[in-house]
C-alpha cells in the first residue's frame, strides 16, 4: 500500500515541476489518504496481534 503513496507522491512531483498545479495537488491529496489508511491499517493489526499473541489464565 505504500508503494502507492510513493507513485502518486512522484506522480505529484512530475506535475509540479512540468506546471500542472491541479493534477499534483489532487495526486499529493490521494497520497496523503492513503497513507494514513496505511497507518490506520497497521496500528489495528498491531493492536489485533498483540491481542491474540498473549495467553489468558
């Protein structure tokens, strides 16, 4: 899933420098969404894990 953040952060910075102001400030919004749903997605599996890994006595 990060592997998309980094093409639309580099699709942004391709449009930035050759003037397409719209198309990079939507490509650095999508990377921004989707690296907090990235971040979203391991802190619940983090939590998940940590959840299932200890024995109850």
């Amino acid at each position: 899933m990060l592997s998309w953040v980094v093409t639309f952060l580099v699709i942004a910075l391709i449009a930035g420098i050759l003037g397409f102001g719209g198309l990079a400030g939507a490509s650095i919004e999508i990377a921004k969404i989707i690296f907090f749903i990235a971040v979203v997605l391991f802190l619940v599996s983090a939590v998940v894990g940590l959840a299932r890994g200890r024995n109850r006595v």
